[in-house]
C-alpha cells in the first residue's frame, strides 16, 4: 500500500477505531445527536415533513462530522501537541487530515447508515443509491477540508468549537437543507445556490423524488459540490497552517 | 556534517515586541548532545522547533543535516524525530499503539516495528505497561511514551524538548540511559532542559540561552571557566557586609536569602570564620553548572541578582 495512504488509514486506526474500542458508548453518543432534528420535526410536522427531515439530518450530521475534524485537530494542537509530533514527521499536513476525517466518519458510520436508509426508505430507488453515496461522499470530504483549513487558523480550543458552530449555522440550518428551497424568495433562493450544503440537500430530495427547482440539475449540483471539494483540498493543501508562522 | 547550523535567527513572533529569539548562532556537530540551557522563556523551546521544522524563522537561517530548514523541510523531516515540550499521548492509547502504530505510520514494516517496540518499550521499563491505556498511566509514564515514541523511530537527530520533566529519578536515568544508546548508535542530540544535572551528564556541548540570546556556549569544562574562582560559599544574608564579602571574589544573591561566594580554596578558612562567628548557616562546595548558570541569568525576577 502506498505509504501515504497506509498512514492515512494507521491514523484513522489509532484515533478512531482504538478509541472505540475502548470506549463503544462514544459510538453511541455521536450516533444520536443527528438524529434530535429529525425526532422535532417528524413530531410537529405529523411526518409530513419527514422527507426534508432526514434529506436536512443527513446533511447537518455530515457537516458536523467533518467540521468535528476541526475540533479534533484543534484539540491535538493546543492540547496534546501531538499534531507537532506529525510536523516534525514525514507525514505531510493532507495524509494527517485525511487519516483524522476517516476517523471521524467512523464515528458517524452507524448515524450515516440509518439516514441513508431512511433516504432509501422514503421514496428513493436502489438505483439512486450510488447518488446517495457520492453525495454523502463529497460533503464530508469537502467539509473535512474546511474543518481542517479552519481549525488549522485558531490557536485556542474555544475559537475552534465557537468558530465551527457558527459555520454549522451558516451550512446546515440557514440554507434550504430542511426545508424546500421553493420556500425563498427568488434573491435567497439563488444566493442559496452558491452554498454547497443547498446541493446535497436537493440531491437527496431528487433521490426521493421531492420536486426539485426548475433551474437546478443534478448536473449542476455535482459541478457545485466538486468545485467546493477541489476549492477546500486545494486550501487546505496552501493555506491551512501546518509549520507555525 | 554538522547535524545544525544556524546563523543569526530570530524570531518574532506576531504581536510582539520583542524577539523571542535574537540572532542565535549555533553550530551542532554530529553524533553529539546538544543541550540548550535556560530560564522558562529564554528561547529553547522556540529555537527546537525552528530547527524541528514546526516554526518559521523571522530572521537568519538554519539547516538541519545540510538541509535548509525553511525550504527543504521535507527531507528534514525524514531524518528527524521529535519529543515536544508539554506533549500528552492519546488517552484511549496504550504505550504499544502510540510507539507501534507511530513506527509504521514512519513507514516501518510490521516485523521490524514490533521488534523496536519491545526494544523501547523494555528500556524505559512500559513493557509491564503496554496494554494499558494511558490515561490510566501516570504522568511520568505518560511522558516516557512520547519519549519512547521519538527513540524508537530510525532518525538521525533528535529534539528532546524538556523530555525528563515530570519523571521519577529512576525514570530520568532510564530516559538517560535510552538517549546515550541512541547517541552510540551515531545519532545527534539537540536537548533542552531545566536539570543541571541532566545537562552536566549528558551534553557534549551546552549553549545557555538568555532573554533570546546565547550568553555562554561551550563544554561543562569551558563553561565551568566562566567563573574564575573553584570554589563557591552560600551564606545566610543577614548581616553580613556585600563589600566585604566582594574582596574575597564574586558575590551572586541567590534571592533564596543566601548569598553565594564565588571564591578560591584558600579563602575558605577565612569566611567560614566570619560565618560561624556571627552564627549565620553556611555551605561550601565546588563550582557546579548551576552555579554558572545563575551567575549568568541569575538576576531576574525570583530575585536573584549579581549583589
């Protein structure tokens, strides 16, 4: 195996699955959280809205997974100090991120799998199951990135968690993630459109067969969504820090 | 091959006023300990990691092993292996998947990392520890991990950032004893420390570093010269006259309300005298590193000062 890769999945190995290993209920506790929204709004909608419930929770739990990677690193920053230990290595700052989002992902893999289902369940195709898998894909890897690339800027814990929350504001619940994007008025609504979060989310409705936009595509969703992972790969590869300055 | 040159660095650090580092010049030869001497602040930790290739430089340059530390960080960092300052290893952890798992995440094979595993594990006296998660180790041993972490790997130099703070005094001598096997083995060294001790034992060469800047550099033997007189006396402070006690040699407030005389052998009868006469506790012994080290920076603000 490539050596890059071998550490990527050694990392991932030693901060995700060692971790719980040792500690299953964690496991648990993070499986629960995406699912608070859902409970709310399947309640008080009489399931009526359960569809753009749980497109919006897979969504947000994947925008939380990959920023959590920010807190992670944070955390191993300015707390363990291991991630100096990485620096001074041959391990270079990209293969660390990637090996802490897999580790991330872990934690999510039980959440991720029970929304997808239920994306499944409520009216998508086996056949839409590939375009379930490539956006869940892309959003994490793009939210990784920025997780990274953010986490990388702030030199206390505090700013990373208070940082990262407000970015979870801004992607997961101010955009047309749970609710249908016909919602806004046509200004948001194209405003709407340059946030990569809006994409996954009529991605997962398209796959349910909700109506989506005239204007939009599946097409144009995927070109949104790559450009925002190249765009956050190739800042967190330039600009994220990783020697202090 | 000199395994660090550096040449007028400085460091700045953003915010500040003033230099964290001020055009520091070292030169560390190969197979050799290095070990920076100074007061919390001085500099060591910020010039370690400069060197380490985790901090830019504000000023001047360095290379590691021939390599530019700046511009060619990457092949630095194939050749380098690291303890840092305050470190902590992962919690859920034991000692054997922080040094196994770290080994082939440096591209050892699996054979190979499970023999210097136990090799490590062994010498710092884990191996009875190994399957037990760290945050059920103590602190001393949970420094010794990272250590063993940093010695395990194939490098040739090494950064110990403070790597004995916190440990037992057998632990320390464990930790001495893995660092002088590395060392036999042609590695270099570049050590800092609070211990006089530590560095007395340890170095081949020492630089002591001072508000940023190197104030005295040399071996224990050349920095024991820093102070011409061999003998030193500590004596309670009360009464007693500084002018007098100047003509007998120097004269250092320790600010632990002794003051201490740098002097020779035959003043020794003499002061003693004077001590006993006045009824005043006293101590003689040989010139130490420590004693250089507070002549040089010891007049700061735990109040010791050059009286």
């Amino acid at each position: 195996m490539m050596l890059p890769v071998r550490q990527a999945f050694l990392i991932a190995y030693s901060t995700g699955i060692l971790w719980l290993r040792r500690n299953p209920s964690s496991l648990f506790f993070s499986a629960i959280s995406p699912f608070s929204l859902l409970f709310v709004l399947f309640v008080i909608s009489n399931g009526q809205y359960s569809q753009f419930a749980i497109a919006g929770s897979l969504v947000m739990a994947l925008v939380g997974y990959g920023l959590a990677l920010g807190q992670d690193i944070s955390f191993y920053k300015t707390e363990y100090k291991i991630q100096d230990v990485f620096v001074a290595s041959p391990v270079s700052p990209l293969t660390y991120m990637m090996g802490l989002a897999l580790s991330e992902l872990l934690f999510g893999l039980p959440a991720l799998t029970v929304l997808a289902a239920l994306v499944v369940y409520f009216g998508a195709s086996v056949f839409n199951i590939p375009l379930i898998i490539a956006t869940i894909l892309l959003l994490w890897s793009s939210m990784s990135a920025m997780g990274f690339f953010l986490s990388s800027h702030m030199l206390h814990m505090r700013n990373a968690t208070q940082v990262i929350s407000f970015v979870n504001v801004i992607l997961a619940v101010l955009p047309p993630v749970f609710y249908p994007i016909a919602n806004l008025p046509d200004s948001l609504r194209y405003l709407s459109y340059a946030v990569p979060t809006t994409h996954a989310s009529l991605m997962l409705q398209h796959s349910m067969g909700l109506p989506t936009p005239a204007e939009w595509s599946l097409g144009f969703g995927y070109a949104v969504q790559i450009a925002y992972l190249v765009g956050f790969v190739v800042l967190a590869k330039t600009k994220a820090i990783w020697r202090e300055t | 091959m000199l395994a660090i040159d550096s040449e007028r660095l400085t460091k700045r650090y953003k915010g500040s006023s003033i230099a964290a580092l001020n055009d520091v010049s070292i030169k560390v030869e190969s197979a050799r300990i290095f070990t920076l001497l100074g007061r919390n602040g001085a500099g060591k930790t910020t010039f370690v990691r400069m060197a380490a290739t985790q901090l830019m430089p504000t000023f001047g340059s360095i290379s590691v092993l021939g390599y530019d530390a700046v511009r060619q960080a990457k092949q630095v960092r194939q050749l380098i292996s690291v303890v840092p300052q305050e470190g902590r290893p992962l919690r859920a952890l034991t000692p054997w998947d922080h040094v196994y798992n770290w080994l082939q995440i440096r591209g050892e094979d699996k054979k190979i990392a499970k023999e210097k595993t136990e090799d490590i594990l062994q010498k710092l006296e884990l191996m009875q520890f190994r399957d037990r998660p760290a945050m059920n180790l103590s602190g001393g041993m949970k420094q010794k991990i990272l250590v063993a972490m940093a010695l395990a790997v194939d490098a040739k130099l090494l950064f110990l950032d403070e790597p004995t703070i916190g440990l037992d005094p057998v632990s320390r001598r464990q930790v001495w004893a893995a660092i002088k096997d590395w060392k036999a083995k042609g590695g270099s060294i570049l050590l800092t420390t609070h211990y006089m001790d530590e560095a007395e034992i340890l170095s081949d060469q020492i630089a002591i570093i001072d508000k940023g800047s190197v104030v005295a550099e040399g071996t224990i033997h050349d920095l024991r010269k820093i102070i011409p007189q061999n003998t030193r006396i500590d004596v309670a402070k009360d009464g007693l006259d500084i002018d007098m006690l100047k003509s007998y040699g120097s004269v250092v407030d320790t600010g632990a309300g002794t003051l201490r005389v740098f002097t020779f052998e035959s003043s020794i009868r003499e002061l003693s005298e004077l001590a006993l006469k006045r009824n005043l506790p006293f101590t003689v012994s040989p010139v130490t590193l420590d004693d250089v080290f507070v002549y040089l920076v010891g007049n700061l603000e735990s109040g010791g000062q050059r009286a």
